[in-house]
C-alpha cells in the first residue's frame, strides 16, 4: 500500500516532452536539392507543421522568395505559411497537388514538414515532378511518393542548411527568372483573392437562418488579430481569418476527422495560452460528440467563445451519402430518415447552462453581433460563453419533415 509520503507531483518543463531533435541535414544531399530547386522552371513547395512545431515560417517564406516559389499546404492541423502571402495559392483541394488550379507545370516539389498522409490510392505529390522531402519524419519518407532526395532534419536547420546552398548558386540571370516567376504566381493569388472577397454579396448574405459563409466571416470579423481558432465545423469552408503563423491568427484543425474533439481542444489550447483569444468552431453533430469540457471551462474559468454552426444535421455524411447513391431507397421515395438532427430541436445553448456555461441562440447577423459582444463581455470576466448560429442547411434531399420508421415500444 502506498503511502500519503510515497507520492510526489511535478510539472515537466514542455520544452522536454517535446523536445526539438536539432538533426541537420546531410550536406551532399543538401547540395542536390539545392541545385534542383535553382534548374527548377516552376518548384512549389507545400509546407507542413513541422514549421509551426519549429517556428521556422520565416526561414519557409524566405526560401520561397528567393526562389519565386508557389506555396501550398495539404491538410495538417497548422496553417504554417501566411495566407496573404502572395506566393501562397492555397490550399490543395484534392487528394494530390495536381488539383491545385494553379501552377500546373510543376516539375520540382519540396515538402517541408508536412505529414503527407494519404487517403486514396493516387500520391498526393503525382509521379513525374522530381519530389525533395525536407522533414524529420523519415518513417513517412519514400514509401509512397518517388523521392528524389530525402532531407531528413529538423526542417528549421533543412531550411537554413538550403538558403545558404541556394544562395551559393543564384547568378544574376536566376534572380531574374525567380522575380518573372514571383510576377506570375502574384498575378494568380490576386485574381484568387477576388471571388473570396464578393463572397459578401451573396443573394443570402443576410438571411435568416444565417448561411455558414456569413457566419465565418461575421466571426473572422470579430475575432483578435491573434486569435487561436479551433476548426470543428464539418462541412463548413474556412476563409475570412488571414491565418498568418508569424504572429497572427492561428488554426488548430480537426485534423485526425475524430468529432468531439473540438471544445476539449479549445480547453486544452486556453490553458496552454491563456493571453491568446481561443475561439471554437464547431458543427451541431461534432458539439454533441464531446460538450464534456464546457464543465471543464466553466470550472477553470476558461475564456473560450464557442460557436455552433447549428444546421440540424449531419450535413456533410448525408450529401456523401445521397452523391454515393443516387438510386438509392432514400432518393427514390423521398424519405430521408438519416442525418436530421432537428427532431427534436437541440437548443445547444441549453445544453452548455447545464455544463455551467452561459450562452444563447442567434438566428440572424444582427442577433449574432450582439451576441459576440455578450461572449466578448464575457471573456473579459474570465468566462467562456457558446453561440448557438442557426446556420442553413446546404445540399439536396433534405426535408423539414424527415420520415422516421414507425416504432413503438
Ligand atoms: C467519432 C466520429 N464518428 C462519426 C464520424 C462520421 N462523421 C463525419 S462528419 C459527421 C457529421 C458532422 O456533423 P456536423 O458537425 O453537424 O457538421 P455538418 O456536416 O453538418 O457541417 C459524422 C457523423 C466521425 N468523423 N467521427
Ligand atoms: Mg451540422
């Protein structure tokens, strides 16, 4: 039997359950990469959170001005290069970096400390362009992607280690194909930037329920210049907050696709930096999976603004289901008994009272207005609040009046 004398308590220091591995790379691979990269018509790079756990987005900017150099990010948890960069086109929508629209004639890629976990059978990096792998996760390295130089190290060093090669070999005529190269793509990202800013004239901008884009931007509106966003909201596309990792607004994104994640997350980030606005966003479905660190938040005394986008669905598996089966039962007679979460209603905002966090329902831009100044008023007495955004519901087959089987017990 143990003793009250037999225990002890400590906190480690963060600095040593998450150490930095401090490994450089080898100096001949360097050196081909290097040289890769300069000969390269069009590089694109994709960053990964290997960045953010380095901070090393200065060292990754730099590198792709030097260059001239597209940036993109396949999904990770960070958003690990600023996103009003202009050499940053975006997120890669698909499963490979061949469905980016831009560039296309791609011939040299660098990853620099993204995860590149695949979910489908094509590589997320295509056969053809010759692929340099900069990260200190070698486990990952060469079993999937045809690599042409793996650079295992702390991609912080990787970085340093490459600049100083590259800029070795810059000749006057390189610089001036990486600043014609730097003209295009900034030609690219501000025609980009255009239809994300007439997202404010939408036809539904102001309808009540709100759309979920209104929604987003009314936050991203809201939000602190560097505030900690947590991403749970399912089907709902993130735009509006400028994620920039030097300094700016941060993401924490779902990225293992596990609901219920988000509001113990949003506890967890709070603690770690409680100087830092965190706000969570997260889906009706996703919110119920795991309300449980509300209590948590409430008990601590944890600021976090949480913000449901409450569709009354699970919006996101029924369109996959109803595209996966159009001839399916449920499409055939019209009754969809699957994903409506709205019968009975879920008052959300009822649900976080009784984890002790105050919170209310808003229905229209003007109500959430007042609502975020109630969770900001809030956040200042060292409380956590939750928005309950009625939100449209989006894709075919739904109905108020969803058919349920007969059952009586
Ligand atoms: C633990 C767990 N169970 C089930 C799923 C499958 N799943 C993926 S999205 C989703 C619904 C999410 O609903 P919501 O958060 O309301 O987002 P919406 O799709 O309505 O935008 C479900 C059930 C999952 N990802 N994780
Ligand atoms: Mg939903």
């Amino acid at each position: 039997m143990l003793g009250a004398g037999d225990c002890g308590l400590g906190i480690v220091a963060q600095s040593q359950m998450d150490p930095r591995m401090r490994v450089r790379p080898n100096p001949t691979e360097v050196e081909r990469a290097a040289k890769l990269l300069v000969e390269a018509k069009m590089p694109l790079m994709i960053v990964g959170d290997e960045i953010y756990k380095t901070k090393a987005a200065d060292k990754a900017i730099q590198l792709a001005e030097m260059l001239g150099m597209a940036v993109t990010q396949f999904r990770q948890i960070h958003a690990n290069f600023p996103e009003t960069h202009p050499l940053w086109v975006g997120y890669v929508p698909g499963g490979s970096t061949n469905a980016l629209a831009f560039p296309k004639n791609v011939d040299v890629v660098i990853n620099v400390g993204n995860k590149l976990q695949h979910a489908g059978v094509n590589p997320i990096v295509p056969r053809g362009p010759k692929f340099i792998d900069l990260r200190i996760d070698y486990n990952s390295m060469g079993n999937i992607i045809a690599t042409e130089v793996p650079l295992v190290a702390d991609v912080a060093y990787g970085l340093d280690d490459l600049i100083a090669a590259i800029a070795g070999l810059m000749t006057n005529d390189l610089r001036e194909k990486a600043a014609e190269r730097s003209d295009e793509i900034r030609r690219f990202s501000q025609q980009a930037r255009i239809p994300r800013a007439q997202i404010v004239n939408n036809p539904e901008w102001d309808n009540s329920p709100l759309i979920a884009d209104r929604l987003t931007w009314e936050v991203a509106q809201f939000a602190d210049k560097d505030a900690i966003v947590i991403q749970e909201a399912g089907a709902s596309a993130m735009h509006s907050f400028d994620f920039n990792p030097l300094g700016g607004r941060e993401l924490f994104f779902y990225y293992g696709g596990h609901l219920g994640s988000g509001i113990g997350t949003s506890a967890g980030v709070k603690l770690a930096r409680p100087k830092q606005q965190v706000i969570c966003l997260v889906g009706d479905g996703s919110f119920i999976f795991g309300p449980t660190a509300l209590w948590n938040m409430a008990r601590l005394q944890l600021p976090v603004i949480v913000i449901v986008y409450n569709n009354h669905a699970y919006s996101g598996p029924h369109s996959r289901i109803v595209s996966n089966v159009p001839g399916g039962r449920m499409v055939q007679t019209g009754q969809f008994y699957t994903e409506y979460l709205g019968r009975p209603d879920m008052n959300m905002a009822s649900i976080a009272k009784g984890f002790g966090v105050d919170g209310e329902v808003v229905d229209s831009a003007r109500q959430l207005r007042a609502a975020l100044g109630r969770a900001r008023a809030a956040s200042v007495e060292g409380k956590p609040y939750l928005i309950d955004a009625q939100v449209a519901r989006r894709g075919v087959g739904w109905t108020d009046k969803p058919w349920l089987p007969a059952v009586t017990v």
